[in-house]
C-alpha cells in the first residue's frame, strides 16, 4: 500500500469488494 492515497480509493475498493460480494449471495441463493 502506498502512503498518500486520496481518501476516496478505499472506499471505492470497498464499494466494490461488498458489491462483489452481493452479487456471490445473490446467486448462491438463486442455485439452490
């Protein structure tokens, strides 16, 4: 990790990794 980072880029990161991880229940849910 660098130092410096803008304060935006973890919380985009988050966004997404917690989107991923939605969309993974999400369809788990709809296989069974």
């Amino acid at each position: 990790m660098t130092v410096g980072w803008p304060e935006k880029l973890p919380h985009m990161f988050n966004t997404a990794f917690t989107e991923k991880l939605w969309i993974v229940c999400n369809y788990r849910r709809e296989t069974e």
